[in-house]
C-alpha cells in the first residue's frame, strides 16, 4: 500500500500515521441525510486517512468513539445488505460527505468496487 504524506506551510513533508485501522459492521450504507442537498449520505468508512488541516468533516470525531486525532483512525464499514437502489429513485446521494470513499484503504479492502453503486465506471465496464 503507499503511504500518504503531507506537507506543513514550509513544504517540509511527512508520512501519515494511521494509528487505528478496523473493520465495523453497519446495517446499510445508506443514511437518510439532513443536508439540503442530499436525501441520503454514503460514507464507506469513518474517519479519513488523509487529515486534511482545513477538513470540514473533523468534527464527526465526536461521534466515533475514538480518541485518536482526526486522520489518524480510520473504520472500515462492512455491509452485507445490498444498496437498495430503487430507494434511491429520484433522490439525491451525496457519496462521501464525511470522508474520502476512494482513500488509500480501498486498495486493501475494496468497498466501494464489491458494491455496484459504488464503483466507479470505467472503460471496461462496456457502458456508455
Ligand atoms: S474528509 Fe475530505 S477534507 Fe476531510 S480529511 Fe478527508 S479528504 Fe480531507
């Protein structure tokens, strides 16, 4: 897997420390949304390995149950039930309103190319 590095204000550059990594189970990846712009929210795990300094979602920490600085935990969420996308008709999804669904930790674990509303389409998937 390659690490991520960040880069301070004097472009001085250093490795992420992931302190936390675990798998969670969740009942449905869906979660109706608050948000005026979205019925519903998918975020394939909690927490966000790259602790951007200026991150706007931070603040869900509280919610997590973890200690560990924002960036430095993440849960990886495994679902067995199917996105039911016939709920999804004519609403609106807002896919990784807390978190970055296409992190490093999808190269390990794969969530969103197992689930097909996930995934992203790309040439080999004859679509057009
Ligand atoms: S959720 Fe977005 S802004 Fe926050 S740490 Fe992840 S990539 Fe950065």
């Amino acid at each position: 897997m390659k690490r991520l590095v960040y880069a301070d204000e004097n472009d001085n550059v250093f490795p992420i420390q992931m302190n936390t990594e675990k798998e969670i189970q969740v009942k449905d990846y869906l979660t109706k949304s608050n948000l005026p712009a979205s019925d519903y929210v998918i975020n394939p795990y909690v927490g966000c390995p790259h602790g951007c300094k200026y991150c706007y979602a931070s603040f869900m920490k509280r919610f997590t149950g973890h200690k560990e600085e924002w960036g430095n935990f993440i849960d990886i969420k495994r679902c067995d039930k199917k996105i039911n996308t016939k709920k999804l008709e004519n609403k609106t999804v807002f896919l990784s309103s807390v978190t970055d669904c296409y992190n490093e930790f999808e190269e390990k674990y794969n969530i969103c190319s197992k689930h097909d509303y996930l995934k992203i389409k790309g040439d080999d998937d004859n679509e057009t």
